[in-house]
C-alpha cells in the first residue's frame, strides 16, 4: 500500500511547473494528502551588486519585493479548491541553490513525494546550465515524481466511462 500524506510540488512558475501542479493536485486528491507548493526566490543579499561608482550594494527591499513578487504568484496557482480540499499552502523559499533548498524543505517537513516539472532542455543547455530536478531526483530522500511538458499526460478532466456493451 502507497500511503502519501504531504506532496510539494515545487514551482518556477513555468509551462512545466503547471503540468507538475496538475499531477501534484490529482495526486493529492486521490490519496487525501495535503499539497504544499513551493517556489525558491533567489538570494539577491548574498550577491554583490556593484554600482556605477565600483561600490557594492545590497538593498534588503530588492529582496522584499522578489519574495512578495513569489507570494503573489503563489496566491494565484493555489485554487480555492486546493486550499479547501486538499489542504494546500504556498512557500517561499531563499536561496541560490534551489534543488538543495527544495530537498531540504523537503526532509524538514517530512514530505512524502516532490512532484516537479522538467523543462527537457537538449544535452548543451543541459551540461551549460544543469537541472534542478536532476539534482532533487539525486539527493532527495523520498521519490521525486518529474512531469516533462508538453509531453503525454495521463490526467484526464474526468474518469472514463466503462463501456456498458463490454
């Protein structure tokens, strides 16, 4: 028996994070767990910033907005029907490292699956820019569910109907 009680699906707000929060909501419903979804905002405060005068600054309301930016799209990919059936809340979290941030979410809450979306970038992007979801498949201690968009889906709006002639 498969018994998942917190799914995170964790989002960039992307076409493929949608997909993953599709997967994430059906998921949830058919076993009764409760869906966190995330977003990782970048750490502007752990960059320097250098003005036109050479000097390094970090201003904390940068921060504020991106995370207030992220809050609000959350408040928009979360469904009244999210946060009254499946018990659904948004998190932001800070950081420049967002797989290490989302695994460690993770462990801490004692999530039961990640469900993530995957961008299927070719082999050159790939080794240029590396994958937050290969790094969440690798390093993250419960099973990782990844949702690659636009590729076959298996949700459908409703169930089939049997055939009554079979």
């Amino acid at each position: 028996m498969i018994l998942l009680k917190t799914i995170l699906v964790a989002t960039d707000f992307s076409p493929a994070s949608a997909a993953a929060l599709t997967y994430g909501r059906e998921l949830a419903s058919s076993f009764g767990a409760q869906l966190l979804v995330a977003h990782v905002a970048g750490n502007v405060l752990t960059r320097p910033y250098a003005g036109g005068d050479g000097i390094s600054f970090a201003d904390p309301s940068l921060q504020e907005a991106l995370e207030a930016g992220a809050h609000r799209q959350l408040e928009l990919v979360i469904s009244t029907a999210d946060r009254e059936q499946r018990r659904a809340r948004g998190i932001v979290l800070t950081s420049n490292a967002p797989a290490s941030a989302i695994v460690e979410y993770a462990e801490e809450e004692g999530v039961d699956l990640i469900v993530l979306g995957t961008h299927g970038r070719g082999a050159v992007a790939h080794l240029l820019m590396g994958s937050v979801a290969e790094r969440v498949v690798r390093t993250a201690a419960c099973p990782v569910l990844t949702v690659r968009h636009p590729e076959h889906e298996f949700v459908v709006a409703e169930p089939p109907v049997p055939d009554a002639a079979a």
